[in-house]
C-alpha cells in the first residue's frame, strides 16, 4: 500500500511481510541471532553508544560515500564486528529481506 | 504486473550498476539487493530518535525492516513526522520510504519486549559520484569547460524535478 503527499507523490510503502510458512520461525531465529552477537560486538564509547539515531549498537556494511571518504568505499569494520555481520549477512531471514524489499521496490507480484 | 516505483528501481539499477562494474572492488553484501548498504540496530530495544537520513537520496527509498518480541498495537510503531502518520509496525514486516526527506521516529517497546531493526539504503553522494564521472563534484567541476559549467549547471538546477518525476504519481 503505498503513502503519498497531498500530490499523490509516493513517499514511501507499506510492503507487508514475507508471505512464508517458515518466515516466523526464520524471524525468530533471527531475533536469536541479534540478541546473542550484541555482546560480541566491539564496546561502544562515548558518541558511538548514543549516535544520531539512538542508543543502540548499528552495525554497518555495504558500500558508501561521503562522510570525508575520497571515493566510494566498503563500509569498514572491526574484526568482532565483522565476524558479526558476517553472520547475519548470511542468515536466511536478512538474505530474503534483501530481496524482498528489493521486489517491492520494483514491483509487487 | 503492478508496479510501485518502476522507474525509480531502474535509476538505482543503472546508476548503481555502473558504479560497480567500474570499481571491482566494490562488494555487493546482498546480490540480490538493489540497495548498497546495509545497517542492523540490535537494540534490545531499539527506538530511533527522530531524525532524517540527510546522506540518503533525497528522492529515493530505504528499507526498514523491525524484528523482536513486542504487541505492535502498544509500541515500535513508524513516526513519519511531516505526514503526521504514526505507523503499526508488527514485528517480521517492512516499509519502504523516502528517509533522506521524512523525518522518522519509533515509539518505544515496553521494558520487557524487544525491538530490534535492518534497514537497507544507498547513499545519495554514490550516484553524485557516478554522474561526476566517477568523481569527487570538487574535483569534476575544476576540470570542466565553461560550456560544459553551463549544461551541469542546467542538469543540477533541474535535478529535484528529475527526481520527482521518477517517484509513482496516485491520483484519486
């Protein structure tokens, strides 16, 4: 269902959920996941704990610009970090995430 | 086959694209993915202030995805402020919206409910990049003609309609 300004401009969608007997057991599976790397993640300090967004730890990865960097870059990360990532990026509930989000973007079947 | 924002996606997908095969180092984390980068919040209750994704493209979409253990009709839910909407997000679904133009909040989960979130996006500076041919804009613009000054300076002057007419339209 799409949200759209007073012009009728998409300004965002409400894509819903992925529509998968498995999906509340890959959900939880997931929750297991970020619950139990929270503490395996590299301490935060200072401005890290409480950043713009919250206070909670952000684990980034993908590809970025700006922010002082020269050219685009692979988002960097320390190795507890991204032993981390390297988890969750390869769980099936992130995988299918990715792709669904990405088929709502550009279509809905 | 209905579409939501075909035209946006194949904006992504050319400018994005072209990024890639001109820098192989440059990693995809979701090859299925349209978006660039990938950010998880592990909370345990994760509650974003309200903030908008300036570094975002001011016309394109993220992806926000919210998980954990919460009743989704007392907390977590989507504050998209300038629309004066406030959201029921239950746990498992996805939203996509334009985060680098509408500030955005979540509603707090109760002490012993859990909330945590991904969210998918690319960086607006990723596409200024690959329109700069492949520059930094301070280093493409030092190395331009004035003809060529004016036509970018018509291409930037033009860039919010440009990106407005890649956004769907819904009339009543």
């Amino acid at each position: 269902m799409p949200i759209v300004d007073k012009h009728g401009i998409t300004i965002g969608i409400l894509a819903g959920r992925v529509e998968d007997a498995k999906w509340p057991l890959l959900h939880l599976q997931a929750c297991e996941l970020l619950s139990r790397h929270r503490s395996s993640c590299t301490p935060r300090k200072g401005k890290q704990r409480v950043h713009r967004r919250g206070a909670f730890i952000a684990l980034r990865c993908g590809v970025s610009h700006g922010g002082g960097q020269p050219r685009p870059q692979n988002l960097e990360n320390t190795p507890a970090d991204a032993r981390v990532l390297e988890e969750l990026n390869s769980h099936p509930f992130f995988k299918r995430i990715a792709g669904f989000a990405t088929g709502m973007f550009s279509r809905v079947p | 086959m209905a579409t939501w924002a075909p035209k946006l996606y194949q904006y992504y997908a050319e400018k994005l694209g072209q990024l890639y095969a001109q820098d192989p180092n440059l990693t995809r984390v979701f090859p299925n993915s349209i978006f660039s980068a990938t950010s998880y919040n592990l909370g345990p209750r994760t509650a974003c202030f309200k903030h908008t994704d300036f570094a975002n493209l001011p016309f394109g979409l993220c992806s926000i995805t919210a998980l954990g253990s919460y009743d989704p009709s007392k907390g977590g839910h989507l504050v998209l402020w300038q629309c004066k909407l406030v959201i029921e997000f239950p746990p498992g679904s996805t939203i996509l919206i334009a985060s680098g133009i509408v500030a955005h909040s979540n509603v707090p989960v109760g002490k012993d409910e859990t909330r945590y979130s991904v969210a998918h996006y690319s960086a607006g500076a990723l596409f200024c990049w690959v329109e700069n041919n492949f520059r930094r804009s301070v280093d493409f613009l030092a190395g331009l003609s004035e003809e060529e000054a004016l036509v970018v300076q018509e291409r930037e002057l033009s860039r919010w309609e440009m990106g407005l007419s890649l956004l769907p339209v819904f009339k009543e």
